[in-house]
C-alpha cells in the first residue's frame, strides 16, 4: 500500500484504474463470457455487470491492456450467447421481451434467485452493447460485433413495460407480472429513460420522460441547490455513457443547470455531510466520504458513545436523509474523479493514508464502516462487486481520455432518445 500512496496522481489512477476492469476478466466465465456479480464463490451473472464489461473492453485496448483482437472475440463470445439465449413467459428463460433478468446462471445464462426481469439492468447492459458496436468498426469478427449489438438494443420492448401507462414499470416477474412500483423522483433511471426513447423498433411514449420528470425533488440541501437523489451511485451511473456537459433538457433548462452540474453539487453535499458528520460515525469528514449503495455489515444493533447504533447489511444509503449507518463505498470518491478531480484525488489519497485495508489487491471493497468495532480497524465487506469495479474503470477513462462518452456521442440511437428528451445545446 506505501506503494500506492507514493505514486503520481497520474499513476495512481492508472494503477487503480487497471486493477479495477482487471475484476472484468478474472471473474468472466470462459465458455459464456457472463460476468460474475461479486468473486464471491458461487456467485451468478449480474447481466448490468456484463454492461460495464462490454463498455470496458474498448478501455483496454486503449490502454494496451488488452491486444484488439482479444477484445472483440471476449465481446463477440457474449454477445452470441445472449442473441441465443431462451427468451420468453418460462421462469427459467434468460428474458423476454428483449430484456433480461438481472441474475444468471453463469453457465446456462438461465434465471436465478427467482429474480426480476429488470429494466435498469437490461438498460446498463444495453448501454455496454452499443458501446461495443460503436468501437469495433472494422470487418470480419467485428461486423458480426455490430450486427449483434444491433439486433440485441432493437429487441427490447420498451413500449411493453409501460404496461399501458404514461410511466415505466422497475420490472417484471413470470409468476405476478409487472411489479407494483416504478420510477419516482431522479436516480439511476436517467439512462434508462434515453435508451428507451432513442430506439427504432419498440420506443417509450412521447410523455413517458416528462411524466417521469414530474417526480424530481429540487432543494436546497446544505446549502446548495441540487435535483435530490441521496445515494451517491445515482448521480454517476448514467454519466459513465452520455456526457451531460452543456446538454438540458425542459427541467434543468428552468433550473439553469444540467446533470453534470448537478453530480458537482451533488458531490459537494457529500463532502459537506461528511464534515457535519451529524451522527457522530467513526472517520467521516470533507475528505472520506462515499455514501451509497452496496454492502454493508448484517450485525445486531449496538449501544456506542451514547448512541443507539443499527446497521443494515447491503443496502441503498444516501445524503442527507439516509439511511446512514457508517458504512462508506471505498471506491465512491475516486468515482467522482470526471466531476470534482481534486476532491476525488484529495479524498482518495485521506483513504488510503488512514485505511489502507479498504484496497486489497489495489482493488476497493464494495464497503468499509470504521465506527462498528473489527479486527480491520472496522468492519470490511468480503471479496469485491463488479458493479463497483466497472463503474470505476470507465469513469476515469472518461476523465482521462473521454473514451465512453466519444462513442456515445456519435451513437444515432443516443442522440434520438436524448432529442426525444428534449435534450438541447452543447454537443448535440
């Protein structure tokens, strides 16, 4: 770890950048190419996981991490399976409609955990498909690359899932079909909604974005004006694809903003809660902090400097309603590097000075709580997720070379959903 710590800052990130998509090859299964939840043993597909594969393959290559040709096969190997795979109404089918459940069987690509066929997931893995038919435009193994990509975005029925309504479904199960809530205020679903809206085949409805829209929370939140989302993740996800510098839709154009401002200020009320700190958690400050979804410790509730402590296993915490329970997201602030670098780096160095343990194998824990007692100078989640892994391979590629957001500027199907947004300005 001293190691780490006495790198460049240019180094650093390249260091932790490369170790994080490494997550993306070591725990891929050789015949099917699906990518593994977490490296926990026994751990299904998580099919967004695949998406941040698919998106990191072109990282790779640019990096000389990976030769070319490699990246394609690995690419054209999943992209084959998930065309063939069992769509249909069979609880144990790979999906239906064009979409995906969020978990399978690493081996078969079937359904587990009776799970949900999952519109977000399906979007994020979407995303990844047509990133890797953006960048492989050469011939032979490549063209068929694009032809899959093709087929596989403009299989999805995303007309389907507003069920009839003006809104959009969470998701979908074979045993009571649509699922009793859908999406309510901003988070995750902003790429969701774009996808949906740009595609040629099955696209959402005219007033499916703005109905959406109608649930957003503008408030001041210590001392910012921010479109409130409190899990950190939400502000970052869709950024990982669609650059939103300079590009407004009819809500953030009232607003005088747009959403990568928005994850600026939202970064801003991170790091201010931190310092407030106002439950007292054990290392919170303006630099360590990183709250939102992922694993967290499943113990019984305690009593600690006059408080009452419970904490909430794996779960979504935010800022600065909660819930909070002191668990941090290690990889969280280094995430942010695109939007406030020197917070990220100054953050992230704080870290690794004070809790090296959270970077094993120069690879973050998906969580880390310094206030709950442990032989780790505080509790440490096992083993990595690859959600965190991969969001944090293309972040700081997008902030070091732009990568991502290249290729999804020049997607046809990108700009139509964001122009059926009412997306406007700047690169578009």
């Amino acid at each position: 770890m001293d190691g780490l710590r006495q790198l460049s800052d240019e180094a650093l990130v390249l260091r932790l950048q490369r170790a994080a998509f490494s997550y993306l090859v070591d725990y891929a299964d050789e015949e099917t190419g699906l990518v593994a939840d977490t490296s926990r043993p026994g751990s299904p597909c998580s099919i967004a996981v695949v998406g941040f594969a698919l998106s990191a393959y072109p990282v790779a290559v640019r990096n000389g991490w990976m030769p070319r040709a490699e990246a394609a096969a690995r690419t054209l190997k999943v992209l084959r399976f998930l065309q063939g795979g069992v769509q249909g109404e069979a609880a144990d089918a790979m999906g239906h409609r064009g979409f995906f459940y969020h978990f399978l069987d690493m081996r078969t690509g079937r359904r587990v955990w009776q799970c949900e066929l999952s519109l977000i997931d399906t979007a994020l893995l979407m995303a990844g498909v047509l990133v890797a038919g953006g960048y492989f435009d050469g011939g032979g193994e490549e063209r068929e690359i694009r032809d899959h990509a093709d087929a596989l975005y403009r299989r999805v029925d995303w007309r389907w899932a507003q069920n009839g309504t003006d809104g959009l479904s969470q998701g979908w199960k074979p045993e009571c079909g649509f699922l009793h809530y859908g999406w309510e205020g901003y988070n995750e679903a902003l790429i969701l909604y774009i996808l949906g809206l740009g595609s040629p085949t099955f696209p959402l409805t005219a007033g499916c974005y703005g109905t959406w829209s109608l649930t957003y929370q503008w408030e001041n939140l210590l001392g910012r004006n921010v479109l409130y989302s409190g899990p950190l993740f939400t502000h970052l996800f869709s950024h990982a694809w669609i650059d939103f510098r300079g590009i407004r839709d009819a809500f953030m154009r009232e607003k005088g903003s747009d959403y990568f401002e928005n994850t600026k200020s939202a970064v801003a009320i991170h790091r201010e809660y931190g310092e407030r700190n106002p439950y007292g958690f054990e290392g919170y400050g303006r630099d360590l902090w990183g709250v939102t979804a992922g694993d967290g410790p499943s113990v019984a509730a305690l009593r600690q400097s006059g408080r009452d402590r419970r904490f909430y296993g794996y779960m979504s915490r935010g800022v600065p309603y909660g819930p909070d329970d002191g668990t941090l997201s290690p990889w969280a602030m280094l995430a942010t590097l695109p939007f406030t670098p020197e917070a990220a780096l100054a953050g992230t160095r704080h870290l690794l000075a004070r809790y090296p343990q959270v970077c094993p194998g120069d690879r973050f824990s998906s969580g880390f709580n310094p206030t709950l007692p442990g032989e780790a100078g505080g509790w440490l989640s096992e083993g990595w997720y690859g959600l965190d892994q991969g969001l944090l391979a293309m972040s700081l590629e997008n902030h070091r070379s732009g990568l991502i957001w290249r290729i999804f500027r020049d997607c046809g199907y990108v700009r139509d959903g964001l122009a059926r947004a009412g997306f406007e300005g700047g690169w578009l």
